[in-house]
C-alpha cells in the first residue's frame, strides 16, 4: 500500500489556462503579500500591468517588475487616475482583463459592478460592497447574472472555502436555516485568550502589537466588520438583508467612540471593568465569552458577546481560528462547520490568487 501511495503523483496547481492582465488596487498588507505570490511559477501566465495605492499609481513595466514596488509607490509614481489603469488592461493582449481590489475603499467598491458590466473581471478582498448597502448587492448581482465573474473568496474568512462551500450547497437545492460562528479572528484571538487573569486592555494591546487587530483596534472591537461577513453569507444564501438590518453589539462603549486614535489606545483601561463582569459572570456558569455572528431561521442577523458552554463549538477555537457553523435543509442534525486561520495576509492572497486561476 505504501509503495502505492509512495508512487501517486504529486497534484500540481493548474496555472490559469488562458493568459490574464491584472490591475493591483492596494499595495498594504494583503496587496504586498499579492505581489510576492506573483513573482511564484503558479502566476506564471498572469501579467501585472498596473498598481496603485490611494495617492500613487504606476503603469510602466520595468517599475511594476521591481522588487520594492510597494515602498517605490509610497515616493513615487502618476497621481491616481482609474482611466489609466483601465486603459493599460484594454491594451494588453491577455484575454482576461482582471481588477484586484486589496484595499478597503468603499469608494472603489462602488465602481466593481461597473467594471463588471465595462467586462472586467473583478477579485477582490474588500467587503464594502458585497457587505454594505442592499443597493450595491443588487447592482453586484445584476451584474454577476450579466456573465461579470467576481472573485469574492478572500472577504470571508481570509479565503477559507465559505462562500464556495455555501454556493455549491446552494447550486444543489439546499438551503441555509441558520448560520452561527466567529468571523473575525482579531476578535477570536482576543476571547480564545481572555480568561480573566489579566485586565483585557493588557492582551488588547498584545494583539496590536502582534498585528492582529487594525491599528485603531475599534475597527475591529466595534463588529461591523464581523456584520458585514455576515452579510455577504446571508446575502449569498438569498436573505436580501439590508445593512441595517444587522444588530451589531459594538464592544466599545460610547464614551470611546468619537475620539481619536490615539486618545482612544491611551484609555483602554476603560474597556476592563465591564469585560471583566461579563467574564465572571459567564465562568460562575462554567461558560466563556465568544464574540459570534448569528443568523437565524427568519433571518434575524446579530453580532456581539455570547456566552457559550464549554461543549459549544466556539468554546474550542485556538488563535486567531474563524469557524462558521451552517445548518442547512440537509445538514440538519449536526451543522457543516468550517474551520482555521480566518486572517493573515499569506492566506488572503492566496485567496485572491485562487479566485484570479479560476478565471481561466
Ligand atoms: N490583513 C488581513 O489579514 C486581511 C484578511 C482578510 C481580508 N482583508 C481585507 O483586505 C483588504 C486590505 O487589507 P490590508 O490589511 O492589506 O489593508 P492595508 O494594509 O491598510 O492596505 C490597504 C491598501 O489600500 C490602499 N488604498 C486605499 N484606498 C485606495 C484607492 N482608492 N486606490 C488604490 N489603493 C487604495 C492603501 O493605500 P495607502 O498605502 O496609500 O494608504 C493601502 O495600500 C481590506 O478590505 C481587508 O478587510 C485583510
């Protein structure tokens, strides 16, 4: 058996089968780790022939092919200028025109359905328009259902297989009942930790300097961004929610929300006393704090702090772990769960790649 498995071949990754140009919108964590997974033999057939952050762009070849494009960019390059990059896609002989949106900008997210209708190919790991106005959804869906493909494996879970699991479930005449887990994995790092030993602000700060939560950590502890994955899955299993349509249990109190950055990081301490509550409380009942996403059967959507019994799926969750539990028309007795790493910038490129090679 042995010789057997010694000698099956090892499966290779099919490079894209048709040749695709790529414009790259966002040079920061997720587009640097883009641009070295471009420089791998699986991209071999992907040309780079545009990028930008939000100030700089450069469509010349030889600047797109250095090394430090990120850093170049940040001193140097044409002022900003979509029409450009569009015109650089249009003039290469690749079929496949692709659009890689590595940024957060809900003004860029707005024009992907346009890109699409223009035939454009959009990938992208930015949530605003999947998971913002109900609008921009139906503008998205109107212009996937014109034959626009867009790749939006990366905007859920760093590009664990949700959206593509929920779709081909889907696609099979199933449909989603309900939808419970921990979508955000600054968030999961932050209650996987917490055990009331030391003061929350304390391993708040860890996380950040760690990299794991956005540099002002409100973005992450206010669960909109938790509110906007959920959206993009509900949406995708056919609940038309709106954004507003989401409770969203924000983490930060009142008194810390119109503050600056760096006023808000010099009173964290403020944040202990009521987590610590929370905490004692969940452990006198043997149960520990998870900041879940729910969706249920009516499709009522919520985000915020649960308290769940230790034999609860998300009690058992490590680092920086996304889960995301579906219980579906035939996954009725015990839900799908998927599971892992739901952030970091290798896996969200990765992401982006894999949705960009399914193109061809
Ligand atoms: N980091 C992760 O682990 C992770 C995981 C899953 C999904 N995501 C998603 O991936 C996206 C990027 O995240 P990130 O961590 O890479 O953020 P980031 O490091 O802050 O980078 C964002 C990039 O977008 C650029 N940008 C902003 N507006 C732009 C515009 N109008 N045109 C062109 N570029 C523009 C920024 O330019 P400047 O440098 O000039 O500001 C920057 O280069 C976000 O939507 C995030 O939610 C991230």
């Amino acid at each position: 058996m042995s010789a057997v498995l010694a000698e099956a071949p090892v499966p290779k990754t099919a490079p894209v089968a048709q040749e695709a140009a790529l414009v790259l919108l966002g040079t920061g964590v997720v587009g640097g780790a883009f641009l070295k997974l471009l420089c791998t033999p699986v991209a071999k057939r992907l040309h780079l022939v545009g990028a930008a952050n939000s100030r700089k762009q450069q469509i010349e070849a030889a600047q797109l092919a250095a090394r430090d494009l990120r850093e170049r960019l940040k001193r140097e390059g044409a002022p900003r200028d979509d029409a450009a990059l569009l015109s650089a896609l249009d003039e290469h002989h690749a079929t496949l025109k692709v659009i890689v949106d590595a940024t957060a900008s809900g003004d860029l997210a707005s024009r992907h359905a346009d890109w699409l209708a223009r035939g454009y190919h959009v990938v992208t790991a930015n949530k605003s328009l999947a998971g913002g106005h109900l609008s921009g959804w139906r503008a998205l869906q109107a212009a996937r259902a014109a034959g626009g493909r867009y790749g939006d494996s990366a905007t859920v879970g760093a590009g664990l297989p949700v959206l593509s699991t929920l779709r081909r479930l889907c696609d099979c005449g199933d449909s989603l009942l309900t939808l419970e887990g921990v979508f955000s994995g600054s968030l999961s790092y932050l209650f996987n930790t917490y055990d009331g030993s030391r003061p929350f602000s304390e391993l708040l700060g860890e996380a950040r300097k760690l990299g794991y939560t956005e540099p002002d950590p409100r973005a992450d502890l206010s669960g909109e961004d938790v509110a906007r994955k959920l959206l993009i899955l509900a949406r995708n299993a056919g609940f038309a929610l709106g954004s507003d349509e989401v409770i969203v249990e924000s983490l930060v109190p009142e008194s810390l929300r119109d503050i600056s950055t760096e006023t808000f990081l010099a009173r964290l301490e403020e944040l202990d006393e009521p987590l610590a509550a929370l905490h004692e409380a969940a452990r006198e009942r043997g149960h520990v704090l998870r900041f879940l996403a729910r969706l249920n059967q009516r499709g009522r959507a919520r985000v915020g702090i649960t308290e769940v019994p230790l034999t609860h799926p998300a009690a058992r969750l490590y680092g920086t772990d996304n889960q995301f539990a579906l219980t579906t028309t035939r996954y009725h007795t015990q839900p799908l769960v998927i599971q892992g790493p739901g952030a970091g910038p290798e896996v969200t490129a990765q992401a982006l790649l894999g949705d960009i090679l399914a193109l061809g």
